[in-house]
C-alpha cells in the first residue's frame, strides 16, 4: 500500500524492516522456541548491529548519537519495529525512553541533556516516566494530580504516590510530575522534576504485575514509587516551572502517535501470520484460505488497519503545524481497537496455535489490551472528541422538524 511518505521516510524503513527480518525475529522465534529469555548481553549486541546499520534511536538529534529523523519521517520505521516483540528495543526506539528522550531534548537544559540524554540515547541509563497515582490519585483524569513540590532554598522537595512508572524497576531516573502551585489550577500550576532513582526518599516499592509479558531478561516493569521528602535541586526542573502539562501534553501527541505505529506493524505481522497459517492449515475438503467467511474477515481486517496507518499519518503531519488534539484522540482511539480485533481474529485462525507461545500471537494479544487504557484510555480520548464535535453545532440543519405545539402544552392549557 502506498502511503506517500518522503523518500527518506521509505528508505530509512526499509533498512529497519531488513534488520527486523534479518536479525532481530529470526532471534524472537529462537526465543520463542526454547523460551529463553533476551539477555541484556543480546540486547547490547542488537544494539550495535544498529548502530552498525545506522538505524539506532531513529527518534534522536545526531548530535546525541541517534539518526536525526523527523518526526513524519520516522512513523514507517515505528511501524517495522512493531512487528517484533523486541523490535523497539533493538533499536532504541520503545516506550517510555523513546518519548523521555524526546522530552529532554525538546526543553531540557544544555546541561541536562548532556547529563542525562546523552547516555540516555547510548542505552547507559534508563529512564521512566513518574505520572499516574493509585486511586484517589490522578489517572484517566490529571487534574486529580496529589503528588507535591515545594521549594526550600535551591531544592524541590517532593512527597507522592505513584504507580505505573513503566521502566521504573530498572531506571537510573524518573521524570516526576507534581503540584508546584497548590493555588493554580494543576494544568497551569504543575512541573516536571528529573529525580535519580538513588536520592533519599525514593521507595520502588514493587513492580506492579500485569496482563502481558516480554522476552526480555530485565524489563523495567512498571513500578509503584513512592516519594517522602525527596529533595533534588530545582536546576532538575524539565521545562518550565508550572508547565508541565504543557509538556506532557507534547510528549504524549506524539507519543500515542508512535504507540500507533508500533501497534500497527503489530497488526501487520498478526495478519501475515495468520494468511501463512490459513493458507497451509486444511479442514473440511479445503485450505482454510479457501472458506469464504474467512476470506472476508481478512479482507475487513486489511481494509481497517489501512484506514488506521492513514489516520496516523494525517494526524501526524497536522501535529507539525499544532497540538492536532483530536486528530490525534480520534487515532490512538481508532488503532487501538483496530489492532486489538486484529490480533483476537489471528488468534482465532490459528486455532491451538495461536493461543500457544511458540508464535508471538499470544504474547501480542496480552499485549494489545493495554493500549486502551495507556497514553490515555479509549474513553478519555472519545470524551474529548465529542466536546470538539458538539463545539459548533448549526441549529439550521433541524429548523424543519416538527415540534410540539406550544400553545397546546399543559402549563398554557390550564392557565
């Protein structure tokens, strides 16, 4: 399918999808098979073998070691690395280093980035991103933000509860959201502060067990922390003070964007593995490939994942000219359902072998389900697009509907 994306776009996401089938699955279906787990020592060698490739943290300024790309330019490579289930990784390019690393570079500090990007990008550090709180706490709503900052001297000190930290179990920092003015409204009165994972105060209190699994030997996890007067300088400020819902809200366009792409070539491989299945599987005188339910189905499921990677790609061009808001809600919205039906309905072609875990299908379906709630539940996301779909409604497209009598209404009636 022909998706009209710059000739660098299309050229660097060939190189990434020959890294994914020459290298990177080939080493997922070894794991699978023997269900062993990716070592940290073969993700450092994936990692070289891009570098190698000039295909590492596509996402990033050259001068912080990645490949420069734009933004547009980077989605169709996003998409090769969804195919695999190490395929982001491998590369540099998953969640949430890819979308902290584009927060630093965004508005950190020279000194921040040369501090903490840098070695971010090179893999010798990791990072998560300290935003969702349990129940009363914010969640699909952040103006119920709880965690604080106050300053004392040059120092934040900070004291919160937060949960969902993905990659918090294995980062050397966090990028903490919390209330800097208690007396604005948490959209204009709230920051973000890079804390090192080691500073007093600082409790990782578990990693929170969830639908899904990874083949990785370390996965960060998604960690509860908690924060009893951790105190950092306010130099560790990330963007302006009582701005970072402002730059939240700029990570994460983009980012759900990104989740999309990664999602969709999650889809794609779900799809070929199932048409390779069908084709090859027989019952009741036939190919599987051959029964016509089955058949449309396919087709249905192709149609919608095209309309899924147009909406991407439309709302990411918009997101270079604004916030593209809705644009944006409408595919993380879209995608996400759209993979999730995917993934069930290879499941289901593949019958037995689509629920056992010698083929990447069960672990994509644990996976998928999440996409609904992370980055902003389905309906959040809906929530927002109904307010801009009622914003301007023309009172002139029902002025001939028939309405009830007013001189005929009870309360003329009995006057």
């Amino acid at each position: 399918m022909e998706y009209h994306d710059s000739e660098k776009a299309r050229e660097v996401a060939s190189r990434v999808e020959a890294f994914m089938d020459e290298v990177v699955i080939p080493r997922e279906r070894e794991a699978l098979r023997t269900g062993d787990h990716i070592s940290d020592d073969v993700l450092t060698d994936l990692w070289e073998q891009a570098k190698e490739r000039d295909l590492f943290a596509p996402q990033v300024p050259e001068e912080f070691g990645g490949q420069g790309l734009d933004f547009s330019d980077m989605l169709p490579s996003f998409e090769q690395v969804g195919r695999s289930l190490i395929g982001a990784e491998a590369i540099r390019a998953n969640a949430p280093q890819e979308g902290n690393m584009h927060t630093l570079e965004m508005v950190g500090t020279e000194e921040q980035k040369e501090r903490w990007l840098r070695p971010l990008v090179s893999g010798e550090m990791q990072s998560a991103f300290s935003m969702t709180e349990p129940m009363q706490g914010a969640g699909s709503d952040p103006k119920m933000l709880r965690t604080t900052a106050y300053k004392d001297g040059d120092e934040w000190v900070i004291n919160g509860h937060k949960w969902w930290s993905s990659d918090g179990y294995d980062a050397d920092f966090l990028l903490v959201m919390a209330r800097t003015d208690m007396d604005a409204h948490p959209y204009e009165g709230t920051s973000i502060i890079l804390v090192p994972t080691d500073t007093d105060g600082v409790e990782l209190v578990r990693n929170v067990d969830h639908l899904g699994s990874h083949l990785l030997e370390n996965p960060g996890g998604h960690a509860e922390v908690k924060y009893r007067d951790v105190r950092v300088p306010v130099e560790n400020t990330v963007g302006p003070e009582n701005g970072g819902f402002r730059v939240a809200q700029m990570r994460l366009g983009g980012g759900r964007l990104t989740h999309c792409m990664r999602f969709s070539g999650m889809a794609q491989r779900s799809l070929e593995i199932a048409k390779a299945y069908v084709s090859e599987r027989a019952g009741f005188g036939s190919d599987l490939s051959e029964k016509q339910a089955l058949r449309q189905r396919i087709a249905e499921a192709e149609t919608r994942l095209h309309m899924a990677r147009t909406g991407v790609r439309h709302a990411a061009r918009e997101l270079d000219e604004s916030d593209a808001r809705i644009e944006v809600a409408m595919s993380k919205v879209f995608t996400a359902r759209v993979t999730n039906e995917i993934i069930d309905l290879a499941i289901q072609c593949c019958g037995g072998n689509g629920i056992a875990k010698d083929l990447p299908l069960a672990h994509f379906y644990e996976g998928v389900r999440a996409f609904r709630i992370f980055d902003g539940a389905d309906e959040v996301h809906l929530r927002s697009i109904a307010r801009d779909a009622f914003e301007d409604v023309d009172d002139a497209e029902v002025e001939n509907v028939l309405r009830f009598d007013p001189e005929l209404t009870p309360e003329n009636v009995l006057e």
